[in-house]
C-alpha cells in the first residue's frame, strides 16, 4: 500500500501571498536549504549539548551537526521513508531529536510533531490523519513500553483501514554510530545516487529534496476543542519568518546559549525564537532531560546558559527553589514566559530572584506570537503579554457576535498574519469551524489591547482548559469518562490554580447509591496522554443545568471555587510543559 500525497490544504490568497513576498517576509528558503547555510556558516560553533537516548552527554558543532542531519536522512530513507512522507516523531530532549528532524527535513518529509507523553490514543490519531509512514521513539529512553504501545498503536491504526507505521528506534543510533566509526566508513561518491551522493558516517548522503519554501514542510498539533487532534501545515517561508523575526526581537546572536525545558516538539522552545532560532544566529542549544530546578541550574552553571523558556508553573518552581539554593545563575540574561498567563505578583520575582529580564510571550502554534520588547517599562512587562511579531499581523477583539469590542474592551482573539495559518492539514470542518470567512483565524483566547497594542489575556471563550501551558479538551474528556458503564453523565471543567493557572477537574453523574468509580484509572487505561487525566475528580448526583437544560459549566466552576471544593478527590498533578 502506497501513501498519499500531500494532503492540499486552504492556504493564503495569491495576492496576500505575494503583498508578503514583496515584505521580505517570505524568501525562497527552505528547511533543507537552512540547515545546509547554518551548518556550513558557523560550522566551528558549539551547536548543540545534551544527552543522547542512552544518557551519554554529547556535544556537537555546528560541522557535526549538519553531518549528522544528513546521515539521519539516509537512515531514515533505508527504513522506507520518502520524501513527501509523513514520519511521527515522539522522543524527549535527546540529541537524537535534532538528528532526526532536521534529517526528515533534509529528506523532504514531513514530520507530526509528537510529545513523548503522548500515548495510544494520541499517536494513533496522529498516524491516521496524517497517513504516516513511520512512528520514531526512542526505546529505553524513558519508562515507556514503546514496542507494546507500537503493536497497539499498529492494530488501532490498520483497524481503521491505513497503513501501519514502520517504527524507528533511534535509541539504537548511537552505538551503531560508534560501531561504524572504529571500522572503515568507506567515504566515496557515488554519482548514480545523484548530487551529493557521498557518504557521511556510514551511510550515503541523500541529495537536496525538491520542494519549494511554499510547500507544506511539517505538521504541529493544535490544541483544539473538539476531541479530535487537528494537524496544522507549516511551510518553511511562514515558518522561518517567525524564526527571523523572533530572533531579532529576542535579541539572539552566535554567543546565546538557549537552554531547552519544554518540550521541543513544541512551537514556543522550537521557533519563539527557540531551537530554530538558536540555529538561525550561530548560537548553541543545551537540551534538558527534566525541567526540574535541580537539573537546569546544573545545566545552567555548566553550560553558562543565557536564555530559557519556561511556563508559569516551571516560572514559580524556579524562583522557589532559587529562594532555597541561591544557584549560580550569573550567566542567565532572558527568561520568557509563555503558554499560560504569568500572574502579576510573580512576574517581578524573575529579576528579582533569578537576575535575569523577564520576557512574556503569548501565541499558538496556528501562528501569531506575541512577545514584550527589551524596551517596555516595567508595567508592561509584568501586565501584558506582549503585542504582535509583524506589522502585518492583524488583530480583531469581537463579541459573540464577531463585531468589534471598544478599544480596551475584552473579547475573543481573531488574528491572521504572513505566519498564521489559513487553514489545517486534512480537515474542513475544522477550517469551517475555526476560520472566517475572510481568513480570520479563531483562536479561543480573551483578550484586551492597550493603545500600544500590547495584549493581557483575560481567559477562553472555548471549551478548553489551560493546565499550565498544556491544552486539555473537555470534550475528549468528558467523552472518556463517559465509556464507563457507572458514569451517567460527566463534566469537565478548568478551576483557577495559583500554580498551575487552570486545575482540570472532572465532574461525572452517578447513581446516588452507586458505587464510586476508579474514573482515573478508567481514563489511563483507554490509553490518555498522562496530562489529560484530571487533578480532581467530583461525584454528583445532579449536575447544575441553564435555562435551556444544558449543563452548565459556569455554574460549576462557581460551585467548584466553593462549597463543592472540599469534596474534590486530588489526583497527583502532571508536570505540565507545553507552550500552546
């Protein structure tokens, strides 16, 4: 069985195509032609530090780098994967993230940008919609069955009538590496292979894939509210627009020292400015296994890191554990904080107990990102949560009714811009249900804008709980509880939490004299990524309703902050890390 092509997806109109060409924010640049410019440019950098999947610290230039990004292509095209492919990629903080990311690009395939908490259900999603040739894990990486939870997601995958994925180790990489490295590599040119034909450790080197900047080159999740995972296409001239950008206005150059916490399957640690960014100046990577304190400041002092990412729950653990140790973080100049509001009290605490500037950034991986500037007083700083990347991107605040709000006033977020996204990959009635007409893109959030443009974010106006950074689906969830043959109906819902920004608690309907289930086993079981499954759970015998009989959520979230609070059963809280 062959895969499909490319899906095509709704993209900019021709004439706004060409208003953002004529910008300088669209170039020719694709993801292959980058990786070759960076590596080659600032070939004699440290480009990258961290540990491999067997927990053997690396450090590679930017010359080793980029040969290692070829010999990932040739690796991955001997495992069946083309170009154009769709490749899943769930692995940690490991080096081998690097490799194999920038080898998919160096390919021309695409990869599904995975979190490695991901499990079946997830991954089984993402291999579906997107048809994808390959599932990349790292097996004994981490505590993760990966050859059991790659026979689930096989089985699921074929029973919906696709393909399975072949699975790719890469933690068997390394030691193949050292094995082809104390024999002969037999470096020679083959020219039937093509241009560039040439060995690179072992392996041949795959020539430049023929793909235009415009072309869809990866595909990120969204958060979503419906349940269902959505793929958002990115090209590499919308991409590297906001990699440049970013970059610039974060002040990034060839002495950064970028230490990696979140995730880096996600947008913020990949391109605002992250990883991307990094790679864009010349500067290095530092890759951490855990976000704990412990870890970082270790990293920190090692590595003499300049600039992190973290989420508000990470932000407090920090300065918390700052407060106890006192580490040496002399060399840190930026902090950002993103993926959830940052709450005012604490913004000022990142200079004044880790030393180092406070940056807020607010975006979506649909697109627009917005950021502090180095420039912004103090009150903004601490207050907003920074305005657009481009002049170009375009803001509308509207009311239920999609008509503009006075200026100052709260409502829903609309944005399009030269790096959001017109439409997602495989899906209309997501582009129906999350597009307007004239290319809007609903992003769920509530905000106000000041006169100088910087947005505050008030909250959501979907379905949708932000649980320090990660997006949980009431949706998803509720629909999950309600496969248990004791839950009648159920609710789930995002209270305020002073750590966490949203605690997701779960409400389910039983019979009074019934025995209550084991709800958060029941949702581990069906295979939930672990940060879905809910930090409290709330037995009712009815649940409150509006006027028109629905069940309503703001009564309960009042109801929660109150009298129902003390009934809550806690659940152990997941580390959060996502951005958006």
């Amino acid at each position: 069985m062959s895969r499909s092509p490319v899906a095509p997806v709704r993209s900019w109109p021709e004439d706004v195509r060409a208003r953002y060409r004529a910008a300088g924010y669209w170039t020719d640049e694709t993801f292959a032609a980058f990786i070759e410019d960076r590596t080659s440019r600032f070939a004699g950098n440290l480009a990258v530090a961290g540990q491999d999947a067997a927990g053997t610290p690396q450090r590679w230039s930017y010359a080793e780098l980029g040969e290692r990004a070829r010999a990932a292509a040739a690796r991955l095209r001997g495992a069946g994967v083309e170009p154009g492919d769709r490749v899943v990629v769930a692995l940690p903080n490991i080096t081998e993230y690097l490799e194999v990311v920038l080898g998919l690009f160096r390919l021309g395939a695409l990869p599904v940008f995975a979190l490695p908490t991901h499990r079946e259900l997830e991954l089984t999603q993402f291999c579906v919609l997107a048809d994808a040739a390959a599932l990349v894990v790292a097996v004994g990486a981490d505590r993760v069955d990966h050859r059991a939870l790659y026979d689930t997601v096989s089985a699921q995958v074929a029973d919906r009538g696709v393909e399975p994925p072949v699975l790719i180790d890469v933690g068997t990489w390394a030691s193949e590496a050292a094995d082809t490295a104390e024999g002969d590599p037999g470096v020679r040119r083959d020219d039937e292979k093509g241009p560039g034909a040439e060995a690179v450790l072992g392996v041949e080197v795959v020539p430049l894939p023929d793909m235009g900047a415009e072309e869809t080159a990866f595909l990120q999740l969204s958060g979503g509210t419906t349940g269902v995972a959505k793929l958002i296409p990115r090209t590499a001239a919308d991409y590297l627009y906001s990699v440049r950008a970013s970059a610039e206005i974060c002040g990034l150059d060839a002495s950064t020292r970028a230490l990696i916490v979140l995730p880096a399957a996600h947008n913020f640690p990949m391109s605002s400015p992250g990883i991307l960014g990094v790679l864009h100046t010349g500067g290095a990577v530092v890759l951490a296994r855990d976000p704990s304190p412990r870890t970082a400041f270790r990293l920190i002092a090692e590595h003499g890191v300049t600039d992190v990412a973290l989420v508000p729950p990470l932000a407090q653990a920090w300065i918390s554990a700052a407060q106890r140790r006192r580490p040496d973080l002399s060399t840190l100049r930026t902090v950002q904080v993103g993926g959830a509001r940052l709450a005012d009290s604490v913004a000022p605490a990142v200079r004044e107990v880790l030393g180092a500037r406070l940056q807020q950034v607010f975006g979506m991986a649909e697109g627009l990102v917005n950021y502090t500037r180095a420039d912004d007083p103090d009150e903004v700083v601490f207050t907003t949560q920074g305005r657009p990347i481009s002049p170009d991107d375009e803001i509308r605040i509207v009311d239920a009714a999609d008509r503009d709000v006075p200026e100052g006033a709260e409502g829903s977020l609309l944005t399009c811009g030269p790096y959001t996204i017109r439409g997602y990959y495989g899906s209309p009635q997501a582009d129906a249900d999350s597009f307007t007409a004239d290319g809007y893109y609903r992003t769920g959030d509530l905000v106000r804008r000041l006169p100088s443009g910087h947005l505050i974010v008030t909250g959501r106006d979907s379905d949708l709980i932000n649980r320090g950074g990660e997006k949980v689906s009431t949706e998803e969830l509720e629909g999950f509880a309600l496969t248990h043959p004791a839950v009648l109906d159920a609710v789930a819902v995002g209270v305020p939490d002073a750590y966490l920004g949203e605690r997701v608690v779960l409400v389910a309907r039983t019979e009074s004299d019934a025995e209550r289930p084991d709800l958060v086993g029941h949702l581990r079981a069906a295979g939930l990524a672990t940060y879905k499954v809910p930090d409290d759970i709330v037995f009712l015998d009815e649940l409150p309703a509006t006027h028109v009989g629905k069940n309503s959520r703001r009564e309960l979230r009042r109801l929660l902050a109150t009298t129902l609070a003390p009934q809550a059963v806690p659940q152990p809280a997941a580390p959060s890390k996502e951005h958006r």
